[in-house]
C-alpha cells in the first residue's frame, strides 16, 4: 500500500453530552487521549457523533476542544453536514480556523439530487474552503449515493482529498478503491465497519469503524496487520470486533446504537450515553444488559 497523507485508523468519534444536552468537554479531552494512546485520530461530528443534531456553536467548541486536547499528536477531521451551503461554508471555515486538518462532508440531504448537482455541490464547497475537503458517501442516511464515475472527476481536484464511503457494496468498494490505489493525493477510507480488513487488503488507504470509540487498539492492531499483509492477523481481529459491534448494533436502529455505544463507552470512565434530540437514552433494563455483556468480555 502506498502511504499518503492521509491514512490509518481513523475513528467516527460519538459526541458526549449532558443530560441538558451541553457538550461535555472534559468527555472530549478523555476521548481525544483515549484515542491518542491508542494511535487513531477522530472524525468529529460524523453519523456516529450525531452530526446533525450538534449546534454550529458547540460544533466548534468541539473543534477546538479536540485540536487542544489532540496537541497535534493526531490528525483533526471535522464533519460537515446541512442543507444551508452559507451556514456550511462558515462552518468550515470556523472549523478549519480552530484546528481542524481535514473537513469531511456529506450531501445536502432535503432534495434528491441529479449526478451533475452532486458534483456541482462539491466542486463549489472546495473551490470555496481553505482546508482540505473529503467526500463522504453514506446512503444509509443521505438517501443518495455519489456515483463512481462522479468521485472519479472529483478526485482531480486539487483541494478534494480523498473519500469516506459507508456504502455496503463490495463491487462499488473495489472500485473507488481502484480511483484511489495508485494516486498520492486521493485516498480512500472504508467506512464499513465489517469490511475494514477486506479493504486494507485491496488497497484501501484507512478505515472508519465506529466500534474504534470501544477498542480503538484493536482497530489499529487490524491496520497494521494488512498493511504488512498478515492477513490472518487481521481477519482474526475483524471477527472479533465484528462480534464487540454486536453488543450495540444487534436489533436496533442506528440512532439506538449510538446510544448504546455510549455505554460501552460509561464502562470505560470515556463518557455518560445522553443524547441530543431527536435520539434518547435505552431503557434502565437494557443498559444494564450491555454493560453486562461488555463485562462479559474480559
């Protein structure tokens, strides 16, 4: 594998709240060391860190909390959500200002839009930043899926580094793998959680699982092992994060497993499972049987 600017573990960071739903920054700090340690830089304010839902006000106090704590040991990258292209470009700016090295953005997500928009949309966002920009492809929640052949033309840009994709399609993977695996200044970052391994071993340059915020030095034990190509080493360690993801993922909905990360997180001292509207806390009941399950494991 070719090593770029950008590459590695690079975790979908949760955002830890009050019960009032302030940003808990002291969680922040503890997160950012926690991460450090183990080597993994953050992706702040992604789908697992409720992008959405985090005010333009606590989303740079969140910057800038990390980038402080971070202490430049790791790589800073900021998510970009929203329908309003103004408010984003402020957004990016302040972000970028504050610390962050990479802005990582979705699709507006309140109209469908055409192939030539997608791009269009892009283009604008990262003629218009300073900073770097990544796209990031998640149907899941976007309800859109950028083309290949679009990613293709953007990664021509010059100011478009690379590319986050969630996607679950392995064809679509083996082929944004293929745009990035022989360009040094585009990358490609694996989204799928299950499937980091398998897109280490096709070229991939880095992985964003969201089970990293539990064992994030699992996640960078499974890099290490592909890129040096002991991939017995890494299947070994994806079946067995893939069976820690389960704890939170298994029969719930995405919103409900972000909660339910968080407390995993609690029985780490990481941070408390609030959340920001519209997501809520699980029931007593159920918290207590996923700290149950994560005592379990030791």
């Amino acid at each position: 594998m070719k090593e770029k600017k950008y590459y590695g573990v690079v975790v979908p960071m949760v955002t830890p709240v009050t019960k009032e739903g302030a940003l808990d920054t002291a969680a922040v700090a503890r997160i950012i060391e926690f991460f450090a340690e183990a080597g993994v830089s953050p992706l702040l304010m992604g789908t697992t860190g409720e992008g959405n839902s985090v005010s333009q006000k606590d989303g740079l106090l969140f910057v800038e909390t990390a980038v402080k704590a971070a202490q430049g040991r790791i790589t800073i990258y900021a998510g970009l959500t929203g329908n309003c292209f103004a408010e984003q470009l402020a957004q990016a700016e302040a972000y970028t200002q504050a610390g962050a090295d990479v802005i990582v953005a979705t699709l507006p997500t309140y109209y469908a839009l055409t192939e030539e928009q997608m791009e269009n949309y892009y283009r604008t966002l990262a003629d218009s930043i300073k900073g770097p920009l990544m796209l990031y492809n998640i149907l899941a929640t976007t309800h859109m899926s950028i083309p290949v052949e679009v990613i293709r033309r953007l990664a021509d840009h010059p100011n478009i580094v690379g590319l986050k994709d969630s996607e679950r399609d392995l064809e679509r993977m083996a082929q944004c793998i293929a745009i990035a695996k022989d360009r040094d200044d585009f990358c490609y970052f694996c989204g799928w959680a299950a499937q980091s391994a398998h897109s280490l071993e096709l070229g991939g340059d880095g992985i964003v699982p969201s089970t990293g915020n539990f064992v994030p030095e699992m996640f960078q034990q499974l890099y290490d092992a592909a890129i040096k190509g002991d991939m017995a080493t890494a299947n070994r360690l994806q079946d067995e994060t893939n069976e820690i993801a389960k704890i939170y993922q298994k029969d719930r909905t995405l919103g409900q497993s972000l909660t339910a990360l968080k407390v995993m997180m609690q029985t780490k001292g990481l941070c408390e499972p609030w959340m920001l509207m519209p997501l809520t806390r699980l029931s007593e009941t159920e918290e207590q049987q996923i700290k149950e399950k994560v005592n379990a494991l030791d």
